[in-house]
C-alpha cells in the first residue's frame, strides 16, 4: 500500500506491505536502524518512537498505521552535524547506557515524556520508563539523567 | 572533554565520557541488523518442538514450493560428518561424545534444537515456510529434570550409557578430620533456578562467501572471535585465512552472547550453500530456547564449625542440570562451584563433588559470575544459618573467616580431573577493608535495629556478605600499536567489546602510556584482520589482558619512535625524548610524530598471564518483606568492591550497579520454567521476568582500588562480575532474617512473590507462627 | 516474530466496517490499538486473513459525562482517560484502573474497546465493567444491541461477541457521589498481567452501614466475575478492619483460582483474600472528595 508520513521533519511517501510494522519499515524501508527490535512483541520498549507527538511500541503498530502521521525516531532527535540535544548529553554525562541497544528507545520515551511534563519528577521518570528494558545499568543512571535532561525541557531548550 | 598530552596524563582513573555514545546515542551504532549486503537472502530456523525424540522424516516438499522460499537446509544436506560444536573451555575429551550437533541429525534432545534451516526472499516468507516443513519426529522419553537424569531410566546418549556428563572434585586438606569432632555440624539443601543472561540484542549473523575471492566474511560475531574463526573454518573445510570474522556493536553479552552456537555455522553453511549472503536475525521467541541457560543447581552441602563460629570445612555435592548438550563454555559454571563456592573465606577443609547431569532442556553456558553466583548463594546462606544456630553475630562470625591480608596469596580448592589452568590463588588485598567499608556505607549500625521487625505490616531485614571475583583469564592477549599519517594513534587489540565500553577504556590505557591526548587514540576491536590471535572478552579478562597488552606495545612503539628521530635529527638515540607528541633532540631540535610516520611506527605485543587476579568486596542489603502478597521491597542495597587499579570509574560504577540489578532478577524474579513433559513455558518476556526501572530504585556502588594485582603491569583485576555474585545469598538472607519471627527457611531461587508467601504459609499452616 | 500475512482495510464508517467483518466470516479481525492482537500475530497464535482497522471511523473515541453515566467509545485510548480531568469525580475508580494497565507506551495507543474484546482475564477493563455493571454498546452488520457485562465475557480471551460485530462504547452507570471505592491489584512487576486484583464500591447509608456492595475480581480464573458472597457479607455493616479482614477470609475461601507457571491456585486465593481486606479498608477510610493514589505493593 502506498503511504506517506513525516518522518523526522522530512515527508516520505513509500509502498509498504500490511504485514510491516511501523518498525521494520523505520529500519528496512527507509534506513532508520536507530530504532532496534529486542522482543517485538510490546514488553521490551526498545522500538519506541515518537508517532503524533507519543510515545509507542514501534513493533506494536503497522506502518499503514502510521500513514499521514508525524513519527520521529531517535535519529530525529539531534541534527547529524548539530550537538547532542540536553537529553543525549545528559545520558552520556551519567553514562546512561552501556550496550547502547535499549537506549534509542529510552530516548524517545524520555524526550516524549518531557515534552509533555517537563516536571516529571524522579517516581515519574521511573515509572513512565519502566515500560523500556535495559539489562546493563541497572537503570539508576538513566533515571538521573532524564531528570537532568528535564530542566531544559522546562526552560524550552528541547534540542 | 578536553585532555591534553603534556606530559602526566590522567586519563586511567578518570571518569572519560564514553566514545561509543557518540553513535549510539543518534542511533548510529551498527548491531548486526543494521547491516544488509546486495542480494541477500533470510534464514528462519525450524526449531523442534518435541524434548527428546527420533526423526522419523522430514518432508521439504510444501515448504520448497511456497514462493520466495530458495532452500531447505537439513542434517542431510551438510553431509554424512554434521559438525559438532566444539568445547572452548575445559575441552575434556571424555566429554566429547556429548558435544551438540550444529543440527539435529537423527535425534532431538531439547525442544528448540535446530532441525531445518528455511531461506527465503523477506524475514517474514522465511518464517511463514517454517509451518510447511513437516517434521515427523517418533517421541522418545523424556528426561525433564536432575532428578530423572540420575536415574539413566531414559538416556540422551544411550552409546555414553549414563546421563552423568562428568564429575567434578574441589579438595583441599582433609574434610574427614575436620568433621570428626566438630562441635557444630549442619547438612543443608540450597538450590538455584534456571535463568538466563538475556541480552537486549538477540542474536544475529550475516554470513557472505564470495567463491571467487575464496573469503568468507561473517558479520555479527562476538566476544571469542579468533577461536570461533578456527571452529567454522574446520567445519567447512577452509583456511582460517579465508575466513574473516568481524564485531559489529553488539547489545550485550554477559557470557552468553559471541559463543558458538548451532547458527554460527548453519548461517555460513548457507551462505556456501546458495552462494548469496545470508542473514538471520535471532527472535526473541527462540532466544529463549536457543541461547545458553545457565544456574540450575542443587546442592546438599555440610558445614562443620567449632563453637566459636571458626569454620572447619564443608563438604557436599552439587548436581547441576546442564540441559541436552555439554556446549562451548557449558563445563564452566559446574567447576567453577567446585572451587569457589568457599569464596573469601578461610575454609581449610574442602571436598565438593559436582555432578554434570544431562537434561532435555536448553544446554546451559556461562552468565555472568558462573557457578560464583551459584557457590556465593550456597556459603552466604550456610554461614548465616551457621551463626544463628551458634548464637553469634553473622558479622562477626564472616569476619573471623575472612581470609586476612597476611595470607595472600591465599589458595582455592585444588581440582581434580581437569584442565591445565586449575590451580589458582586470590592474588592481593584485605577482605577485611572492603566488608568494614560496606557495613559503615549501609549505615549498618542503625538498620540491624530494624531487624525482623513489622513496620507498617511490613517485616524488614538486613544482611551482608563477601565475595571474591575471579578475573584474567590467559593465556594471552594481543595489541598492535600503529602511527598513522596524521599522528594519530590507531591501538588494535584482539578484546571483544559486548556493550561494556571497551573502545573507551582502551583508549585511555593507550594514550597514558603515549602520553597523547585521548583523542589521538583510535580504537580497533572485533576483526580477524586486525591482529595475529586474540583471545576476547570473558572471565573479567579484556581490560586486564588487552590493556597489559597495550602497555607492552607502548615501550617498542616508543622505541621505534626514537629509532626513527634520531636518524632525522642526527642524534643518539638513547638521548631522544618524547614529549606532547613530538621527539626531542637534547639540543632542542625536534620532529612531531606524524612526520615519522612513514617509517613504519608499529608494534605488536601480547601479554600472557597464568595467575588469575581477584578482585573481591561485600554486599549489604534492607528489605521490607509484605507478608500478604509475599513481595520484598529492596529498601537499600550497596556494594563495596577493590579492583585494584579502577581505569574509568564512571564505566566501572554502571557495570557494578547494573550487575546488582542483574543479580536481584535472578533473586527474586527470573526463572525458566519447564513443565514435566520438556516444553519450556516461560516463552516471552511476559512470562519470564526481568528487573525494570521502578522495581529496585536503590542500588548504591563504591569500588576501590587499594591494593593492585601483583600479575600484571597494570595492576587492575578484572571487574563487572563483583556485582552480581554475592546478591543471591545476601538478599535471600536479609528475606530471611526479616521473617525469622515465622522461622522460614529458604533453600531455593527464586524468591518470587507466590514463593515468599509460600514461606510463610508453610510456617503458619504448621501452627508456628501468626502473621 | 514476523507478522502473518494479512489484507489490510481502513473503512470509514461502521457501516462498511461491520459489512466487510460480516463479509469475511470470522476471518476478519477488527484492530483498535492493536497492543494485544498484535502480540497474539507475532507468536502467530492468530492469523486473521484481513484486519479492518477502526481509526477512521468517526466518533467512537469521545469520552461523554452525563447524568446518567460515563460513555466511553469503543476507540478510546487509555491515555485519554488518563488525562480526562473530569473522571477524577465522574468516575475515580476508572481512572484508578486504567493508571494500571501496562506501561506508558502502551498506554498511548491501547483502547477501552479493544481490551474488552480481547478478554484477557487479567485484564483490568472487563472487570471493570463487571463490577460496575457497566454495558457494552455493539453494532454489527444486521443491527445494534447492549450486552451487559457481565454477559460479555464468556471464556478466556472469547466474548459474546458475533463474528459480523464490533463494540462502539461502553456505558458506565452514574456514579454515586459519595460512592466508596478502590482498585487494587497486583503482579510481579508493576505493570504486569495481575496474579489477582480486586475492584469494588459501595454506599453508606445513615447508619454507616454499606449499602450497594459491588466487589469483582480478576486475573485469578478464567474470567473476572463478582464475589455475591462478599457482596452479601458486607451489605448491611460497617466497614472497619474486623469487617474488612473477616471479608477478605471470605473471599479467600469463595473465589475460584487456578494454577499456572506463575502463582499456585492457593497463592491466588489467598493474594485476593488480602487485597480485598486492603481494598475495604482503603474505600472506608478514604475522604471521598480526596483522590489519592494508591498502590498494592
């Protein structure tokens, strides 16, 4: 089927099968591998992406799903060449990650939720990402860097 | 972060932000997935759903005809000799007959095995073509847990004629003696569920043979590169040269990810086969049946104290159920419990019998601290239930036991019938310094006064306990040192990274030892090509042995660097000094270094090592036990640990803290459960249970580095394991001394909520206790 | 883990969605949120040849407050109910369920109606909706009709639902202004299928005494249901601790359980025996004005 959707502030239009999720498609139609598959079936969080401005399982959506929305990946967080956004610094400042395979979707879910509630306070956070698993960090730094991360989602710096 | 060159670099100790989160935090990393070759095909594997049985047939025919389906690979196809995946560790060859086929060739011995490989045009036609193999498969007995294996009533190797894989024995003085007469003899049966590592990345390969060029190429191997190239390279008949075996980022490893299972070859093979790329990409579904399980073991131990709470020995059998196959790295867990069960302590009397049992499960491997979680469950329960039923303080009994810093080195139990690396010794340091330290971080004084108290209708209870962390594994390890065109620096070393930082904290050790800005540093890791041999990254060994490495490279590189100054700046060249990336002649004249580039500035060293190092240290945990539903809060848990010499703290700190985490699922959460008939249930992540974020919010970590390993130049011990290994026998004992007024007594892992409440169920039931 | 193959359609009318649903016989499925018919796929334990996706289809996701009750359309999503203010009054024991379904994501794409056609017996809704004695609005290709919930739910992960059907909403009767009420359950991790959970109100008339007693139960056997014994037990009296405790012995002893890998049938039993007596205790002392977060664990 013939779909379009904006995809990281860019329109694209591409023919997809039914049978494709909205993750498989980020990944193997239209290049976006930042989006990782750990369990793909909804408990793992590792595909979040960010679709109409929430957070989703990417594994738990078609890509026709997604026609005509606005998704954006980890890869649309931060411009190639710009620096890393306050919420990507903040997770390498509390070395947030180690694998670096939950972290795209750790991202996404806390960039969504920040968005939102920039005042998300510490039970928040770990509470909203205890839907993202991580099997290296024990998640304690994770929480302490979205929490940083936050004060420039308060303030309006969101990139 | 800025760091300069100047003479006194500091970046080994400092907390250097990760170059790899350079990449993965945009999502550029490149896992195995994220890479596609032109013309490539997809491997779905058909898995057996049958635990142990005969095959009778397999009929290609319907799955040959489904469109987009190119092959159907079975046992047969590979030819009258299937391969057999060797033994990496412990390659005992009395054990060989038990190796696993890399398909199921007339048999199957656990479900999951792999029986048909299905090539098809998309991932998903593969999969779809998996239904249309028909398999029939002529059941045979099944042998579903230790206790039926031990009888041999059925047999998964009926030519081995006993479903006992081997025995193992730690001795040390003499346990005989040490019984007779002991004032205090207790026998106690302790047990450990199957789990699993479960990296976040399932498994994947991409396998190319390119004939003309006589080159395979596999993408999407890890952690023992060099060894698994020997292994595929003999199963097809080729060179090791023509095979090239290359790391992509890898989403955790934790001692089950990079060995080599049946896909390691199966992929290759039809990549040969068709003669198009191949890729396959592990599912979770099958991850679960497919990769390594890990610490099913029971053991009945006797411990034998004198009044005073000295320990005179223990004594018992373990019986482990090792799953259908003795694979890679499967005889490591089962030995290790033999010889480290006693830990830091200071057991003079040791006999441990470990039994091998074959199972119609899942072949159990390596996760993170083998057969050390397991053994520091056993004596961290034992000595707890020692010092109640003696009357004494459990701190005080575990400090008249600790092995003092007077008596390093300080010997493990010897082993018997075994490898040639077995005899070992912790290397350096005081148990005594790290235990202290941890009791005054968890503010022990104050919250023993909580112990066995109802609060708010909830009991809470404190433990703490010691381990040692064996780490270093040799014989050796490699690093090539090269200067490129523009100065910079590239280090290649035959460590594998797995997600632990690797590039990082390789980078650091280097540019100390060059004296260069960090940034001056590449490196390079995860290829064949790079290096003559390498060894990869298991047992605590890719720091210790890539960075020792590293700094045997360092002096001929600096060698070659004034070879080279000298001849240009006309001086001697034992007065050339190198400073800020420059060479220096004593009159002041000088060449930087990119100049001297094209004079071949390389050198390649490797470091072998025979000592293991130790690095050791001590747990404390709080929990509040809600007797209603059987949940424990994990109100505080620290962990202190000396590793010898820390190279960057901030990765050291994640790696302990997330082993805690790790350690706690496998405490109170994760079990791979079987039914009596062989199938595995636990089939998702919502059935087989890992820690997420809100579920242990209070992990707190201090490492030290006060006393360096005397075994390399370094002076580091390997480290990320400490973590994990004593959790299981200090969190299960602070569960039971929040519920001593009920007088539970745990003997087995894990501590689920249904389990606990069980506990304490019993007790009530049998009218000796009230909640 | 890949999908099956399936025909994908996007009507925008329930007219066409029910008449392509009628057309396909049983092997259409409709797809709200799609968090659990999607998983089901991937496990390839359904492969329904057509999906009919309900996304377009005009007003079946408003959330309508009235005199006479809550209605909630069938494509409503867990977030909106979520962040519904209003509900905080017209309907906290809702709200209160819906915070423990699953996880943030989850939360954003997940429906009401979706959840009751799903039927899982752990699942928050479809108890719910028994112990509100809530109605389920269904439309399919020869008509509409309002099944009561409690006639809704027939076995595991099947409803009374007709292959041609699909729900439109449910409508939850008006709540009581000085109803008592609490939703407790609980798993082995937050967010988790529930080994049991509890959901109850119930009145006070002058006395004290409580009146109007609903109390379901879920996650524990096939299907949620209500507990008449303890509904009965507790009618009539005041709710305090010996109240509280004796009902949840009660329950312990009425409910139906069973075992599986996760919990024995004994755990099971016991677990609701304990969340109801934390549930009652929690409703009677519970301000009515005030709407307070409340966990099991």
């Amino acid at each position: 089927m013939q779909i379009r959707m904006r995809l990281n502030q860019e329109q694209v239009e591409l023919d997809v099968q039914p049978r494709v999720t909205l993750a498989d498609c980020l990944r193997h139609q239209l290049g976006k591998t930042g989006t990782h598959l750990a369990c793909e079936h909804g408990v793992c969080g590792a595909c979040t992406v960010i679709v109409n401005g929430q957070a989703v399982r990417s594994c738990l959506m078609l890509a026709v799903q997604a026609a005509d929305a606005e998704v954006t990946t980890v890869e649309g967080l931060a411009a190639d060449d710009a620096p890393f956004s306050p919420l990507q610094a903040a997770f390498r400042k509390h070395n947030a990650l180690q694998c670096g395979f939950c972290t795209s979707g750790m991202l996404t879910t806390a960039h969504a939720l920040l968005t939102a509630e920039p005042d998300a306070d510490r039970d928040r956070i770990r509470s909203v990402i205890a839907g993202n698993l991580c099997r290296c960090t024990g998640y304690v730094s994770i929480v302490d860097a979205i929490y940083e991360a936050g004060e420039a989602y308060r303030v309006g710096e969101r990139s | 972060m800025a760091t300069h060159g100047k003479s006194g670099n500091r970046l080994v100790g400092a907390p250097i932000e990760r170059v790899e989160d350079l990449r993965f935090l945009r999502g550029k990393g490149n896992y195995v997935d994220d890479q596609s070759l032109p013309n490539q095909v997809y491997a779905a594997i058909l898995r057996s759903s049958v635990p142990h049985g005969r095959i009778r047939k397999i009929d290609k025919t319907r799955a040959l005809k489904m469109p987009g389906v190119h092959a159907v690979i079975t046992a047969s196809d590979i030819g009258a000799d299937v391969p057999v995946i060797p033994i990496r560790l412990q390659p005992l060859p009395e054990v060989f007959p038990l190796r696993q086929p890399v398909i199921a060739v007339d048999k199957v011995r656990y479900v999951g095995e792999p029986v048909a490989v299905v090539i098809a045009d998309s991932p998903g036609l593969a999969e779809d073509a998996l239904e249309y193999v028909d398999v029939d498969i002529e059941p045979l007995p099944v042998v579903a847990s230790r206790k039926a294996s031990g009888t041999d009533e059925s047999l998964l190797f009926p030519e081995y004629k006993t479903n006992l894989a081997k025995r193992f024995t730690g001795l040390k003085g003499n346990t005989a003696a040490a019984f007779e007469g002991a004032h205090y003899i207790k026998k106690q049966r302790l047990a450990v569920q199957r789990h699993m590592a479960l990296p976040m990345e399932p498994r994947g390969l991409l396998a190319d043979w390119q004939k003309h060029e006589n080159r395979l190429t596999v993408y999407g191997a890890g952690k023992v590169l060099f060894f698994n190239r020997r292994a595929v390279a003999e199963m097809l008949g080729f060179d090791e040269s023509s095979v090239v075996l290359i790391e992509n980022d890898i989403g955790g490893g934790f001692g089950a990810r990079g060995e080599f299972y049946p896909e390691d070859f199966l992929i290759p093979f039809s990549s040969y086969f068709l003669g198009r790329p191949v890729k396959w990409n592990e599912d979770r579904r099958e991850n679960l049946s497919a990769m390594n399980h890990a610490r099913e073991m029971e053991a009945e131990y006797e411990l034998a104290c004198d009044a005073d709470g000295t320990i005179r020995g223990i004594r018992g059998h373990v019986d482990v159920d090792n799953g259908a196959y003795v694979r890679s790295n499967g005889l490591t867990p089962p030995r290790n419990v033999a010889q480290f069960t006693t830990g830091p302590y200071r057991i003079p009397n040791i006999h441990i019998d470990v039994s091998v049992r074959l199972t119609n499960k899942t072949p159990c491997g390596t996760y993170r601290a083998p057969g050390r979680f397991e053994g520091s469950f056993f004596i961290e329960r034992l000595i707890e239930i020692a010092a109640h039923d003696l009357g004494i303080d459990p701190i005080e009994m575990r400090r008249k036991n600790l092995v003092n810093a007077g008596e390093m080195p300080y010997p493990m139990a010897t082993m018997q019938h075994i490898d040639p690396y077995t005899d070992t010794e912790c290397d350096s340091g005081d148990f005594h310094v790290t235990f202290d330290r941890c009791l005054k971080e968890f503010d022990w004084d104050n919250k023993i006064k909580l112990q066995g108290k109802k609060i708010d209708g909830r009991y809470h209870g404190v433990a703490a306990g010691c381990f040692i962390e064996g780490g270093a594994a040799g014989p050796r390890e490699s690093a090539k040192l090269k200067l490129d065109a523009d100065g910079s620096i590239s280090v290649f070393v035959g460590s594998s990274a797995v997600g632990q930082g690797l590039e990082t904290v390789m980078g650091q050790i280097a540019a100390d030892a060059l004296n260069v800005p960090f940034e001056r540093v590449k490196v390079f890791h995860g290829s064949t090509h790079y290096l003559r041999e390498g060894f990869g990254s298991y047992h605590s060994r890719s720091t210790v042995m890539g960075g020792s490495a590293i700094l045997l490279a360092a002096a001929p590189f600096k060698e070659k660097l004034r070879k080279a100054a000298a001849r240009r700046l006309e001086a001697p060249e034992q007065q050339i000094t190198l400073i800020d990336e420059h060479a220096v002649a004593p009159g002041g004249a000088s060449i930087a270094w990119k100049d001297l580039a094209a004079d071949d500035i390389s050198s390649e060293e490797s470091f072998s090592n025979t000592k293991h190092t130790y690095a050791y240290g001590a747990h404390c945990a709080h929990v509040a036990v809600d007797p209603g539903t059987g949940h424990v809060e994990v109100l505080d848990y620290v962990t202190v640990e000396d590793v010898g010499k820390i190279i960057n703290p901030l990765t050291l700190h994640g790696q302990v803290i997330g082993a805690v985490v790790q350690g706690l699922g496998s405490t109170f959460m994760e079990h791979l459960v079987y039914n009596e008939d062989g199938q595995l249930l636990t089939g998702s992540l919502a059935d087989y249970v890992v820690p997420l974020a809100d579920d242990y919010p209070v992990i707190r970590g201090v490492t030290l580095d006060d006393y360096p390993s005397p075994n390399n130049p370094l002076g580091a011990k390997g480290a990320g394991e400490g973590g994990i290994i004593a959790v299981g026998g200090v969190a299960s004992n602070a569960v039971e001394n929040a519920l001593s007024s009920f007088g539970v007594r745990i003997e087995e892992l894990p501590l689920t909520p249904p389990a606990v409440w069980e506990l304490i169920e019993q007790r009530v039931n049998a009218g000796n206790a009230k909640i | 883990m890949k999908l099956p193959p399936f025909e994908y359609a996007s009507p925008g009318t329930l007219q066409e969605a029910t008449a392509l649903l009628a057309k396909h016989n049983g092997e259409a499925r409709p797809i709200a949120g799609g968090q659990s018919l999607l998983p089901l796929m991937a496990y390839r334990l359904a492969a329904p040849s057509l999906l009919i996706d309900l996304a377009k289809i005009e007003g079946l996701n408003r959330i309508e407050i009235g005199e006479d009750g809550v209605q909630v359309g069938a494509m409503t999503r867990w977030c909106q109910i979520e962040a519904e203010e209003t509900l905080t009054h017209a309907h906290p024991l809702m709200r209160e369920a819906v915070r423990n379904i699953a996880h943030y994501q989850i939360r954003n794409r997940g429906t009401i109606g979706g959840s009751l056609a799903h039927a899982d017996p752990a699942a928050e809704m479809p108890a719910l909706a028994i112990t509100c004695d809530a109605e389920i609005y269904v439309t399919g290709a020869r008509g509409s009709r309002v099944v009561a919930a409690k006639n809704f739910v027939v076995a595991p992960l099947e409803t009374s639902l007709k292959p041609d059907e699909l729900i439109t909403s449910i409508r939850f009767p008006r709540w009581q202004p000085h109803r008592r009420w609490a939703f407790l359950e609980f798993s082995k991790r937050r967010g988790d299928f529930a080994l049991g959970g509890v959901a109850l109100h119930f009145e006070e008339d002058a006395q004290g005494h409580a009146t109007a007693v609903h109390v379901g139960v879920f996650g524990t056997g096939e299907t949620p249901g209500r507990l008449a014994a303890v509904e009965d037990f507790v009618t009539g009296k005041k709710v305090d601790a010996a109240l509280a405790h004796a009902a949840g012995r009660m329950a312990r002893a009425n409910v139906q359980a069973a075992s599986d890998m996760h919990a024995s049938e004994e755990y099971r039993k016991a677990l609701i025996g304990t969340l109801l007596e934390r549930a009652l205790i929690e409703a009677a002392t519970r301000r009515t004005e005030e709407w307070k977060s409340c966990k099991s664990a």
